[in-house]
C-alpha cells in the first residue's frame, strides 16, 4: 500500500510538473514572434530561361477561409482532427488511444496529428522524424496557437496541405482535380478532397482508382455515423460516376513533376539551405530545365505510346556543365510517381560497350583489333563456364573488327576483350568516369548484365559525350531567399578523368551503329535511323531479356532512354523501336536550330580508311578508322 501511494504522489508530481511545464511554454510562445502564416515555406522553381514553372506550398492568392466551401471545411475538420476548436495544438486523449493501439498491434496503425501540428509540417520542407524535430514541431504548434485564432490556422492549412499531383492547397486542388472554385464544389467532390490528405498519393481520384473508391467510402460512412453527412445524402453518393478534370493551369506536363520532385530531392541535400523557412519566407530555386526540351520528349513518349503496364524513362543532359535538362521518370505522373530515373535500377545492357572499348583502346588495342565472332564457351575461376550468345544467335565465324563489334554489339567480341584486358579494368573505367554503384568483376559485366541507376548511368556517360571530363549532373543552379539574395550557386568543377583522343576514337565508332558501310552478316543496331538524323551523334543501344536502352550524344546534348517493366517481366520488342523514335524526335527537337557541331579531332589522332568489317587497310574503302597517331603503322605496313 506505502509502494501505491508513493507511485500515486510521484505521479500527482510529475503531473504537476508537467503542467508547470506546458504553461512556461505557451508563456515563452506567447512572447516569441508570430510565424508569417502566407509566406513560410512558400518556393518556386524556374526554368534554365529564368520563368516561374511551378510554385508549392503556398499560392500567389491566398483564398480566405470565408471564400472555401463550408460543406468541406466541416468534413476535413471531422475527418482529420474532430476536436480542434476544443484543444490547444494537441488532442491528448487521441494521442492516448493512438499509443494504445499502436502498443497492442505491435506497429504504427495511426496517427494523432492535430490540423496544427499538420500545418507546421506544411511549413518544412523535409519530414524527418528525429525526436530533434518532433520536439522542434511540437514548440512550433504550441507557438502558432499562441498567436493565431483557430480560423487563421485552419485557413493557412487548407492553403498549405498537400493533395497529391503536385498540388498545394485546397483551391488549386478543386481547379485541378474538378475545374471549379474550391466555394461551388460538389458534396461527392467536397468528400473527395477531405479523404485525399491521408495518403496524397494512394487516395486522390487519378493516381489509383481503387484506393480512392474505398477511401471516399470510408470518409463517407465516418461522416454519417457522425451524423455531418444525413442518411439520405449518404445513400445519394454516386463516387463511381465522378467526373475528374486533372489539369494543371500552366505548363500542363504529365511528366514535368518527375523533374520537380527530383529538384526537391536535391534541395534537401543542400547542406547549407535552412531546414526550416518559417522566417525565412520562402525560396526561389533556379534550375537547368529546359522546357522545350521536357515538352518535345513528353509529346513524343505520348505519340508512341503502347496503353500497357509497361513503362519508359528518359534524361536529357548538358555535357557542358552537367546540368539535367529534362527528364521524365515513368510515362505519366498523374498515374504513377515512381520515378524510374532517380530511384530505379535496371540492367543496362549493350550500352555498356563503350565503356569496355574506351578501356581497350587505352590498354594498346585499336578500332581495327580483331577477335573471331563465334559460339564460345569462357572458361574461368575454378572451372566455371560462361557461354553469352549474339542477339538472334547470329555470329560471323570469322574474325571483325572492334569497330564492327562495337556497331553489331557482338556479345563474343566484347567477353574476349573483357577477359583479355582483366575484369578489373572496366570496373575501373566505369569508376573512373564517375559511376557511383558497386560493381563486381566477372564476365557478364561486359554486357551490361549489372542494375543501375539511371541518373547515375548518365554521369559516366557524360565523361564520354564532354570529350573525358567527369561532371556531376545536377538540377538546381542558383537558390535565392524570396528577396532576391543569393544563398547558394553550383559551381561546376571538371575533372579530366578520359584520356581527349581515345575518346574521341570511341565517340566515332559509335557513330557506326547507324552507319550503312557496316552492313555484313549482321546489320548495325541503330541502322533504323540512318537517314533520319539531321546531326551527327554517338549512339548505343542495349537489350536485356526485360529491358531495352538507347544512349546517344553530341557535343550538345546526352539523352539515356530505357523501356521496361516494374516488375521485370518480358517487354514486347515493339520498345526497341518505340525508344528509338521517342529519341530522335526528341534530340532533334532539340538540336532543330543548332549547328551540326561535332568534337574537335586531336592533333594525335590520324583518319585511315579501313574495311569496316575486317579492320585491314584498304585505300578504296568510303569508311575511316580512327587511331592515335602511330599506332595505324601495325596495319599499314
């Protein structure tokens, strides 16, 4: 009985304590300035030509709470916090009985955030959950009830919430999702809306159908039970029939926010960018975006669309500076947000060549070396085997050239040469030019039999198309405070990682693979545009079993394009082309009004014509190889 009482005064203390507590908080809030409720956390993004293509968290016209639909106000404030005009920033016993059962089903089942404590996460741009941040939200909603009346803050969170696509507060969400004024929706729409917030993503009308239909119902029966909604306007909710807009007012991209988000991404990676712009009041982001280049790449992946579950993804960058131009990480945002360039891992084929014929060159090889084509099992490390095939089962049975190779993407000439330089070798080059994925040592990585990342692909891609220097590719290029002062600006740094001429060499060969004088036992892989090019480029494919990629570059621009499947199953061949077309009309969209420049030959390279296929010297031949001076003497003399 002593235990129990002393448990009881120990508990009456620590209440009391607590109590004391809370109240030298809200007292310290009260006295601490009040959070620009309109301008925090508001951030707009601009194109490589400086023009405003997207705005979050906050609009330019801030819609009063007077001008919101009553109907929807009600819902959201049942649905999300049912006793906000009870409590001040927290419901005690919702957290309570969400400790309850969070406790009893042995994982996080719910939450209890209060539409304060929501608001003030609006008002971050990052979502860490550390107890450093927990204690620093918790502060931040006692101080935003201290100086606002439950009106304000409701007002700046339905201005703030996030709905899913994109979207930031509750009148872009009706225009968008509706095409109407957030003051004459609809109580299905109005509904709608005050489900989406929960899981912005998964529960709004466009991006999964399914969720969204089982969470109106939810929202819906809550709202009856709760008697908001009567029972004759509940049996009247027709969901199924619901007609969806999902437009946006400007820059109407379906791929634009893959590119935003991947701008976000960076954001919160810049070390020296305030986490929190509650008094800072907001951002302006400068990015590499060029939009004429992101526009010609979506209405080309549109034009070329297959309805199917398959997907593609695509990025454009500067070789000059490293910047992402465009990129587009799935066929459509509004359906999915996975975004294949930045978060995806595929195999990447052939299009690792390159790479592997770089690294033979720069170990003693030439344009003109010669392997025999030919079914061939490798022997290797206690006595394992390895029997790669040629696309088609197709071999010449005879020996080619490394550039026939390389046009062909012969799988035999490409093991014989890995294995022949060492496997550390090309795990270096790769290195070298600034992939950052770990990479084993073994035959099949010559043929690309290795996931990576897309974006991370296209940085060592683009040591090869700036002529050897590595750049490390990046979306934002100046962050200014809302007043216009400088905060952060990319510096860019090259670092020669390729030797100029041997590059130079592989750049050429690539352009082979379109090339009509290559035409033998097998055809050239790209041969299906030769003819369409406008500009010179370098150009590579790859095929997987599940994936198809196209790499091509010039001195102006790198664009990596790959089709596949989420799930990694089969993709129909049709992709192959698909890509290709979606390339071409992108690239020369691109390059439509640009000189057909190309890299500059280096002193100590020499021009030799040469049997495309045989690699021997042959003076009638229209076709020239590529050596570094000297070197072309071996097959001359």
């Amino acid at each position: 009985m002593k235990h129990v009482k002393r448990l009881f005064k120990i508990g009456v203390l620590l209440g009391i304590i607590g109590i004391v507590v809370l109240i030298g908080l809200y007292v310290f809030a009260y006295f601490t300035d009040p959070i620009a409720l309109n301008t925090a956390n508001s951030y707009y993004i601009y194109d490589s030509n400086d023009n405003v293509i997207y705005q979050g968290s906050n609009n330019s016209e801030w819609v009063s709470l007077d001008n919101i639909d009553s109907k929807f106000i009600e819902y959201i404030v049942s649905v999300e916090d049912k006793h906000f005009y009870q409590h001040k920033g927290f419901d005690i016993l919702r957290i309570l009985k969400s400790l309850y059962l969070n406790m009893r089903a042995g994982k996080i089942v719910g939450g209890a955030s209060s539409i304060s404590q929501q608001y003030v996460k609006n008002l971050f741009l990052e979502f860490d959950q550390t107890w450093e941040r927990k204690i620093e939200e918790a502060f931040l909603t006692i101080r935003l009830e201290t100086h606002y009346s439950k009106k304000e803050i409701l007002e700046g969170y339905l201005n703030t919430i996030y709905f899913g696509q994109g979207i930031y507060g509750v009148k872009d969400a009706a225009q968008y999702y509706f095409n109407k004024d957030i003051s004459d929706i609809t109580i299905e729409q109005a509904i709608t809306l005050a489900g989406i917030p929960k899981s912005p993503n998964n529960y709004n009308p466009i991006s999964n159908k399914d969720s969204y239909l089982k969470r109106v119902k939810i929202v819906a029966n809550f709202l009856k039970d709760n008697e908001i909604i009567s029972e004759e306007e509940f049996n009247a909710l027709n969901f199924n029939d619901l007609e969806v807009y999902g437009k946006h007012q400007n820059n109407n991209l379906d791929t634009l926010m893959y590119y935003q988000d991947a701008v976000i991404a960076e954001l919160k990676n810049i070390k020296n960018i305030p986490k929190s712009l509650l008094d800072d009041g907001g951002l302006r982001i400068y990015t590499n975006l060029d939009i004429d280049a992101q526009t010609a790449m979506e209405n080309s992946i549109k034009e070329n669309n297959v309805d199917d579950n398959n997907q593609i993804a695509s990025v454009i960058v500067n070789p000059n500076t490293g910047g992402v131009m465009a990129l587009a990480g799935g066929k459509n945002y509004t359906k999915s947000q996975y975004n294949r360039v930045t978060q995806a891992k595929r195999q990447v084929g052939s299009t690792i060549k390159p790479f592997l014929y770089y690294a033979a060159l720069n170990n003693g090889m030439t344009s003109a070396s010669t392997f025999k084509s030919e079914k061939t099992s490798f022997v290797f490390g206690e006595n394992k085997t390895y029997t790669p095939t040629n696309y088609g089962d197709l071999y010449g049975n005879k020996d080619i050239s490394m550039a026939a190779a390389l046009a062909y993407s012969d799988n035999i000439f490409a093991v014989k040469t890995h294995l022949f330089l060492g496997e550390n070798t090309l795990v270096d080059t790769l290195k070298t030019c600034g992939l950052k994925e770990s990479l084993l040592p073994n035959p099949s990585l010559a043929l690309g039999a290795k996931e990576i990342n897309m974006l991370d692909y296209a940085t060592a891609y683009t040591s090869l198309a700036s002529g050897g220097l590595k750049r490390d590719l990046f979306f934002i290029r100046r962050i200014e405070d809302i007043n216009g002062n400088k905060i952060y600006e990319r510096t860019i740094e090259d670092t020669r990682v390729l030797d100029e001429s041997i590059t130079y060499i592989v750049n050429e060969m690539m352009t082979n693979t379109y090339n009509y004088n290559f035409v033998d036992y097998y055809s050239p892989t790209v041969l299906y545009l030769n003819g369409k090019l406008s500009h010179k480029y370098a150009l590579k494919s790859g095929t997987t079993d599940n994936d198809y990629w196209l790499s091509g570059y010039n001195k102006n621009a790198l664009m990596l394009i790959w089709a596949g499947n989420d799930l990694n199953e089969e993709t129909p061949k049709t992709y192959s082309k698909i890509i290709k077309n979606i390339w071409l009309d992108t690239m020369e969209t691109i390059e439509k009004d640009m000189e057909d420049v190309w890299y500059t030959k280096p002193d100590n390279v020499v021009a030799v014509p040469m049997d495309p296929i045989t690699g021997k010297y042959n003076t009638k031949s229209k076709n020239l190889f590529y050596f570094l001076e000297g070197t072309e003497l071996a097959y001359i003399n």
